[in-house]
C-alpha cells in the first residue's frame, strides 16, 4: 500500500484544522496586547489632563490670592501713607482719631496675616515690618518723630511686597 496519498491527506486535514486555530490563538494575542496598550494609553491620558486641570485651578487660586495680597497691601500702605501726612500737619491728636487708624491698621495686618505663609520667604518679615508701622503710627506723637522715618518703613513695606508678589507670580507662570 502507498502510504504518501494517505500522508499527504492527513497532513492538508490537520492544516485545514490546525491553521485557523493558530490563527484565531494569534489573532487573540494580538487584540489582547492592543487592548492593553489602549488601557495604558488612555490611564496616561487620564492621568495628565487630572495633572493639568489640577495646575489650572492651582494657577488661576493663586492668581486670587495675589490679587488679594495686593490689594491689602496697597490698602494698608496707603492709609499709612496717609496717617504720615496726618501726623505731620498734627490731625490725629484725639485719642479716639488714633486708635481709629490703629485699628484700621490692626485690621489689615491680621488679613495679611492670614494670606501669607509665615514659612514662605520674607512673609513673616513682611507681617513685621507692618506691625512695626502701626507702631510707629501709635507711639507717634505729632513734631516728635520725623514723617521721614515713617516713609522709609513704608518703602520696605512696599519692596518686600513687591518681591514677595513677583515670585508668586513666576510660580503661577510656570504653573507650580
């Protein structure tokens, strides 16, 4: 018997069999791997527009507290400015006037106070240097202390602010 008619029958049986189910097993790997690197394709995606919603809030919140900062800032420097000129021309000579300013200034600094990170650099000095003007404007009895001296704790007030608002505002640049 001649066996080579036969073997050859098997073996295009077992082809016919046998290759669509390699196929289909291939076929499956495939769409598994694809699917696996959608899903980590789609995490990364997720995960990089949470990190960028979450640096816009940051960014346009800490745009807020600058504004705010600012705001305060200019407030109190700005009735310390006038209290100066007050002082000079001897309008705060009633008690009850003074400690209206005081309060005033009081008012402010604790704001301030409340905005600023005594950790962060030249906060706390900051809040300093406002406690040291409304001292200055407290103890300040009218001809006795120099307008002079009070504008020069004004200009630090005003530098050390400045300082303070511009790294802030390179971190909002930079979206930290």
């Amino acid at each position: 018997m001649d066996y080579v008619p036969v073997i050859s029958a098997l073996t295009a049986l077992v082809a016919v069999i046998v290759g669509p189910f390699v196929a289909l097993c291939v076929t499956r790997r495939q769409i598994k791997a694809q699917l696996d690197v959608a899903r980590k394709q789609i995490t990364a995606q997720v995960d990089v527009a949470g990190r960028q919603i979450t640096a816009q809030v940051v960014s346009a919140n800490r745009q807020v507290w600058i504004d705010t900062l600012r705001d305060e800032i200019t407030s109190f420097v700005t009735e310390y400015r006038m209290a100066l000129v007050l002082h000079a021309y001897s309008e705060l000579a009633t008690k009850e006037a003074a400690r209206d300013i005081v309060r005033s200034f009081t008012f402010s600094r604790i704001k301030i106070e409340l905005l600023v990170n005594p950790k962060e650099e030249g906060h706390a000095q900051l809040i300093d240097l406002l406690e040291s003007a409304i001292t200055f404007i407290a103890n300040h009895k009218s001809g006795t202390t120099k307008a002079k001296d009070g504008m020069k704790e004004m200009r630090e007030i005003v530098d050390l602010s400045q300082s303070i608002l511009k790294r802030e505002w390179d971190r909002v640049k930079s979206g930290k």
